[in-house]
C-alpha cells in the first residue's frame, strides 16, 4: 500500500475565502481511500475580494502583479495552516486550483491566478497547479475537473452534485469513460448578490426565498436561455452571472424576495432538467434508489436541497459538513497526488477534450 499526505487550496467564484483540506491518500490493488484529517476555511480580508472582483477589467501589469501576490499569501496561508496543525515535515505536497478570473475554452483560454512557484519558494513544498490549460488546449472545457475525485473516492454514488457559485454535476454512465459532467447553472453567485441586497451575506437555509413567490415570466426567461439547451460538455465563465443572469432578474420589477425564490427554483429546476437529459443522451433509467451526494455550500441551503429532491428521482444526500466545505479542495489534493504519479486526473469523457490528461505544472522548491 502505498500513502500519500496532500494538502488541497480552492478558491471558489463565491469568494467566501480559500480552502485548505490535509489528507492522507492510501491506494492498494488501484483502489483509493481517503484521510481527511485537517481542514480550514480562511475568510479573504475585504481588500482581496475587491481586488479579485476587479480583475477582469483591470490591466494585464495589475492582473500579472495579482497572480503574483495571491501565490505569495496563499503560500504564507499554507505555512500558518502547517504551524497551526503541527504538521511540520508531515506534508509530501500542495496542490492550489488558484482563484479563475477567466475561462474562455471557445478561445482556447483559462486563467487562475495564485502563482505556484512562489507557493513552493515560500513553503518548501513541491506545488502542482495549473490543472485546466492542458486539457482546453486539447479542445476540452477544461471543467469541471473533481469528477475524477467522484470515480476514484465517491463511486458509491450515481450522481455527485457541487453547489458552490456555479453548480456542477458528474453521472457515473456504462458509457464514455464511465463518467460524465458539466456545468449546470449559476447558483451561489446570484444566490448570494441577491442576499447581499437584503443585507445578509447569504440566504441561509434559504429562508430570505421561503418568504418570496415564484415569478413565472421571471422563470420562463431564466430558464429559456441559450445555455440550458446546449448538450455537454460544457461550462460556465464567472461572467454569466454578472453579464447573462443578473441583469435578465433585474428587468422584473418585483421583491428581492420573489427573485430569490425565483432563482431557487431556477437552480432545482435546472438539475431536474439537465439529470433527464443524462438519461436520454446516456440512454439509462433512474429510479429512487439513485444515490446523489450533495456538496459546496448551496448543500447547507435546505430549501434548495428539498426543492431539487421534490423535482428530481433521485435520493439527494448531504453529508458530514467537513465534506460539504471541502470537497472540492480534498479532490484538488488528490489531482496533485495523481500528477506526481504521472496518472490521468482530468477526463476527456467530462471536459471533451482529444485525450485524458495527467494535468497540472509542478514547481520544487
């Protein structure tokens, strides 16, 4: 058996903070286990999320100069979170998703930004990062990429959900690889702006959209848009919320509370649809004995989760919240294990890519 100890970063679009998971990653006979033994979520000071928010617009010097900088503190988080855990000499590597300020894949194109040789100079680690370029210069999405956690560390589940400020879905399938998954919709993004406007930071439990109604035109419009009838693969900028999904709710002259109701069922509508797509394209019955594992924080908004097992035949189940948090950072840790054994992590049967890729630039120290 052979055990590898990895500590995962993820920067989420929501922007709530970075995300650091330490796991221990055993594999025997080509099956894999998991070890989640620490994990933290540090909140990003104020000046960092106008900066990162900013970006898109900015200059390439002031975008350059960021990349720079977010590697620099990502590097002195993960050196507190080491002290912090007394987990000096107990770490074979770091593997940082970085923070995506564009993602383009029609263009060829992605960004994230958190540069990972200043990581590696800062906490005398090896650093894999850079996990999407490869596979869209392969004609891939480049995303979402943890469905290769879903095979490896969640087989047990049909269906494996992530909430977070774009919603995302895998299917385990008889077909193309075994696994499917794509980008379904904004949530958490839009969620979250519409909170922000009642003076909360976001709908906890969705109870600010319990005390709304569903605007029927609102919800035909939302889910008309041009996206929801493409087939995957496929994925979502952080611009779609911002450019496509905020500006359509604010043509409708109605509460903030209606709008989060709206845009909630919007969200469970969205996933009902696009599980009976996977059905038809991947020609397989669901029933209710379908398993579905339910992660990022959207998984906490309770009134969304039971929106989307109402609309849906599948059993949708949120686990421990230490998973719920950091799933995604733990499958980060576990591409980054994946990459030093020179094995695939990122699926051409999720992206769409030419080939499956073993993905990510690693830095030494």
């Amino acid at each position: 058996m052979e055990r590898y100890k990895a500590i995962g970063l993820m920067s989420g679009s929501s922007l709530d903070g970075l995300d650091i998971a330490y796991c221990e990653f055993s594999i025997n006979n080509e099956q894999w286990t998991l070890k989640v033994l620490h994990t933290d979520m540090v909140a990003y000071p104020d000046e960092w999320v106008q900066e990162i928010k900013r970006l898109p617009v900015s200059t390439a010097k002031t975008l350059w100069q960021s990349h720079t900088s977010l590697g620099h503190y990502f590097a002195e988080q993960v050196n507190a979170f080491i002290a912090r855990h007394n987990l000096k000499g107990k770490v074979d590597l770091v593997a940082s998703h970085g923070h995506t300020i564009f993602h383009f894949p029609e263009k060829k194109m992605t960004t994230q930004i958190g540069d990972g040789s200043a990581i590696a100079a800062i906490t005398d680690l090896p650093v894999v990062c850079d996990f999407r370029s490869g596979d869209i210069a392969d004609g891939g999405q480049g995303t979402p990429i943890v469905p290769i956690g879903d095979k490896l560390l969640f087989n047990d589940y049909r269906f494996c959900l992530n909430i977070g400020g774009i919603a995302n879905i895998s299917c385990k399938t008889n077909s193309t690889g075994g696994i499917i998954a794509f980008d379904v919709c904004a949530a958490n993004q839009v969620l979250n702006s519409l909170a922000n406007r009642l003076g909360s930071e976001y709908d906890a439990g969705g109870k600010l959209a319990m005390e709304g109604k569903t605007d029927a035109a609102l919800l035909q419009k939302l889910n008309e848009l041009d996206f929801y009838q493409l087939i995957y693969p496929k994925s979502l900028d952080n611009g779609f919320s911002r450019e496509v999904i905020l500006p359509l709710i604010e043509e409708f002259d109605i509460s903030i509370h209606d709008k989060l109701r709206t845009y909630t069922e919007h969200i469970a509508s969205q996933i009902a649809h696009h599980i009976k797509t996977i059905a038809n394209q991947e020609s397989l019955n669901f029933g209710a004995n379908e398993k579905m594992l339910a992660t990022g924080g959207g998984a906490f908004n309770s009134f969304l989760i039971e929106r989307i097992k109402e609309l849906t035949a599948v059993d949708v189940i949120v686990p421990t919240e230490e998973l719920v948090k950091f799933k995604e950072a733990i499958v980060i840790a576990l591409m980054g294990v994946l990459r030093l054994r020179n094995e695939i992590n990122v699926l051409k049967s999720v992206t769409g890519a030419s080939k499956d890729s073993v993905a990510g630039a690693v830095y030494r120290p």
